[in-house]
C-alpha cells in the first residue's frame, strides 16, 4: 500500500508514548499506527485495512495536525512549526515509523501574483524539507517536495484564508 496519507503529529507521537498505548500490545500498536498512518513497521504483522476517504468538513484537529502554517507573505518556520517538525522528526524515528517516507506539498493563499504565491510555496515546502532532513537519522526519507501554490486551498477555507498558506505533510511507505 502506498497510498498517500495525512500525518498527524501530535496524534502520532500521542499513540506512541501513551500510557494506553504502553497497555498494547505489540501488534495491536503496529494496528492502530497503520490504521491512522498508513504505515507498518517490519516488525508488525501485514493486515489489510480499508483507507478512509472521508473529506474534510472544515479545518479539523487533524488538518492542523498535519499542516505547517505560515505568515503571510512568509517562509519563516515559527515556534509552533519549530516544535511541529521536532516532535514529527522523534515520531519519524520511532521503530513502528522506520518505513516511513514523506512527501511535503507548499501551498499559498490567493493574494498575490499566481506566480509569486507557486514560488513562495516551493520556498515554504524547501523549508521544511530542510528541517526535517537535518533531524532525521536518514535525509533520503523525504521523497519529494513539490507546490501547489494556490490551485488547492483547504476545503471551507475560502482563498485569502491564512490556512492556506501552509506546507502538508503526507506519509507513505518508504519505496524499497
């Protein structure tokens, strides 16, 4: 399975360092980290599990999750983005995460020039490619980095919305 998924970090880090998930046992972790990531470790048992395709119904928890956002007219990582990326990279490193690949798509907002929003969101989805790859044991996993700039707004946001200016991290197992 190498369907493209959305990665939420705190929810991620959450499953694994849970006192609940310390009452798991092993194969029901590997379960629950493939169920909402899409990813199985080596160590874990092959299941096949349905991917959901629900759409979102406006800006959910989990679209937070796994967006980084950005000022306006910026490609700066803030404090939050900082400690996004941070606990994403421990995530990463985790060994039910080992197989783990990323691909990071930059979008924009629609003020500005179409041209200057695409560039600004290639700047955004570099930046963050640059932080994971300097925390992450091997650089290679982030697959590719690409930008939409403001062709894909979130769904229920309108254009201007300051959601849209962002950097979605999508995960998939790692090509071997």
């Amino acid at each position: 399975m190498n369907a493209l998924i959305s990665v939420g970090l705190p929810a991620a880090f959450g499953v694994i360092a849970s006192t609940a998930a310390l009452a798991m046992s092993p194969q029901e972790l590997c379960d629950r980290v493939f169920e909402q990531y899409g990813v199985m470790s080596e160590e874990c048992e092959i299941v096949d599990t349905p991917q959901n395709d629900t759409e979102l119904s406006g800006l959910s928890d989990e679209t937070q999750e796994s967006h980084v956002f950005f000022a306006r007219g910026g490609a700066q990582l803030d404090d939050n983005a900082r400690l996004k990326l941070t606990v994403l990279v421990q995530v990463l490193e985790t060994p039910l995460m080992t197989r783990a690949c990323l691909h990071l798509v930059g979008h924009s907002d629609s003020s500005g020039s179409s041209t200057r929003n695409l560039e600004l969101a290639r700047e955004r989805a570099q930046i963050v490619a640059d932080a994971l790859r300097a925390g992450l044991m091997d650089p290679s996993r982030i697959l590719e980095v690409s930008a939409e700039g403001e062709n894909r707004p979130l769904q229920g946001q309108q254009g201007g919305s300051r959601y849209n200016r962002r950097v979605e991290i999508l995960a998939r197992d790692c090509p071997e």
